[in-house]
C-alpha cells in the first residue's frame, strides 16, 4: 500500500492514507466485537506499542515466542487498518485488537458487546513531543515544521488524527458504559510490576509471581527497543526513514522540558486548563 503523501479525511479528521481506507473505516465502525476481545484504545504515542507487549505476554501466560516472532501490527492489529480484515478473519478468540480512533466512530459496534477495554493515556506534554520526532521518520505524516509549529497544530487538534483533547474527554466521558480500564503511561514507568498485576486483574487473568517477573523484564525499555518485532525496523526505509529517527527513541516521563520554551509551557498550560477543566484526571508530568 503506498498512498504516503495522502490523507483520508473520516468524520472531520485527518487519518494517514497509507494505512486507512474508506472501506477500512467502515469496517471498524461496522465491527463486530466479542465478549472475549480485548481493545486497546490510544491517542497516538501514548504507550500503545507497550500496551500491545504486556498484554501479549499476560495473554500468552509469560511465553516470549509470540512477541518475538510475529510483528505487533499482525498479532495486536489496528482495527482501523486496511490489513486488519484479512487478519482476523479466521481469528475468533483471544484477540488484542488496537485503535487510535476517537469514541464516536466506535461507539455503535462497541455497545453490542462486552469487550474489555484498556484506555492507555500519557501527560499530553511528551505526547506532543513523541509525536513531533514520529512525524519526521514517519513518511505517511506530513512534515512536522519547527516544534513550535506543530504544537500549535496539536493544540488545535489541526493533527493527523485530531484532537488529543477531544478523544480522551470523549472516551472518558463514556467508561461507565463498558468493560473499561484507565491506565496511564507514567503509571506503566512508575511501577510496571504493579501495572501488570492491574491490568491482570481487570482481565481476570491470574498469573504466577515468576511469571510477572518475565513479563516486566520483557517489556523494559531497553528489552523492547531491541525486539526487532516491536521496534519497526521492520519497516521499509520508504515507509519509516531510520535515518531520521527511531520509533523506540526515549521512552521518557519529562521529555517536554528538553522541547518546550517557558512561553510555550505557559500557553500549554493555559489551553490544558481550559479544555481539560471537567475532567477529573491527575497526570505525572515528570518522575
Ligand atoms: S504509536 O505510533 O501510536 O503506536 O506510538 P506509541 O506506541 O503509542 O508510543 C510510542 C512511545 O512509547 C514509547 N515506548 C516506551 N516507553 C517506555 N517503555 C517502553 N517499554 C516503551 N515502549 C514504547 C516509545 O519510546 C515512544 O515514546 P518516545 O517519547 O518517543 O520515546
């Protein structure tokens, strides 16, 4: 699939056309979950990757063979991919499913069922900033501009993808009507062993002490960065340009202050409060 330089405008928001399509789109909001299905829901850089290796292990009870074997759009697909049809058609339990898209465009085909949801959210400062150094390898986003530039674009939610503000209000705003977690990046980076043992529970998914202890040490940074199934570097150079970056490239709670110029922080700050002013959540802009 080539398409790099166009986007498929869906609902109001712009989605790389590489990777999404109309008939893709449909298919997402037409889908039909299973009780059994598990759905990892993120605003892009937001700890998704991570998500999709711990549940993968919690699902394979700790055995490292599928994480290291098959790449993470196969084994954990992106429902709203063009690829994501063929992949689970003949897959009917046991399944990660991700997306990135916002609440309304799932909502009809997720209240059929009783899938359990994981939201994975990340203080909106180091998304910024992830997104920012992921639009420069990554040739189906346009070029990014200065920081600045796409900061203000973020803000607005002129971005691919939309509005950070709007998905996690919107998904949010409606956890009471599913199977729902809220869990956070910096939570994951605070204390994974703790994270995994959360989200075991919510999955009712008991596993032995030893056997947290391997998935905590498969999923660190620096186990991740170098499993070639997870990292990208799969990806053709037409496609992600390695020169110009690395998808595993901080994994950082605080990155923000290497990027933002006091004024920015304080116009940031200012527009967060505004638009975050119902929400009751409390991040870790730093650790
Ligand atoms: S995407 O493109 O939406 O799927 O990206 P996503 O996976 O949501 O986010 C990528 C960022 O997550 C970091 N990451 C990790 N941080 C800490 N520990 C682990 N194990 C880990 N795995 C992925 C990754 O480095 C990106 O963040 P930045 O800040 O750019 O380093």
């Amino acid at each position: 699939m080539a398409n790099l330089n166009i986007a498929l405008q869906y609902s109001g928001i712009n989605f790389p056309g590489h990777l999404h399509t109309l008939q893709s789109m449909h298919y997402a909001e037409e889908f039909k979950f299973h009780d059994t299905d598990i759905l990892i829901v993120t605003y892009p850089k937001s700890g998704t990757t991570w998500m999709q290796e711990i549940l993968t292990l919690i699902c394979s009870d700790g055995n490292q063979a599928p994480a290291k074997t098959i790449p993470n759009w196969i084994r954990t697909p992106w429902i709203e991919h063009y690829y994501c049809e063929d992949i689970l058609q003949d897959k009917l339990d046991n399944r990660i499913i991700t997306t990135h898209l916002p609440f309304h465009i799932l909502s009809k085909s997720l209240k059929q069922s009783n899938a359990k949801v994981i939201y994975v959210a990340r203080n909106p400062m180091d998304v910024v900033v992830s997104f920012y150094h992921f639009h420069k390898m990554a040739k189906f986003l346009p070029e990014p501009g200065t920081f600045g530039e796409f900061l203000e674009k973020f803000l607005l939610g002129k971005v691919h993808f939309g509005s950070w503000f709007e998905h996690i209000k919107d998904w949010l705003s409606h956890r009471e009507e599913f199977n729902f977690l809220f869990i956070t990046y910096e939570e994951l980076k605070k204390d994974l062993r703790s994270s995994v043992e959360k989200l075991c529970k919510f999955l009712e998914h008991s596993l032995l002490p030893d056997v947290v202890d391997t998935i905590v040490w498969h999923c660190s940074f620096t186990n991740m960065k170098d499993n070639q199934m997870i990292n990208y570097t799969l990806v053709p150079n037409e496609i992600m340009d390695h020169q110009r970056g690395k998808f595993m490239r901080k994994g950082k709670v605080g990155d923000w202050k290497e990027h933002f110029t006091e004024e920015q922080k304080q116009h940031f700050e200012k527009v967060f409060q505004e638009k975050m002013r119902e929400m009751d959540i409390r991040f870790i802009w730093s650790l």
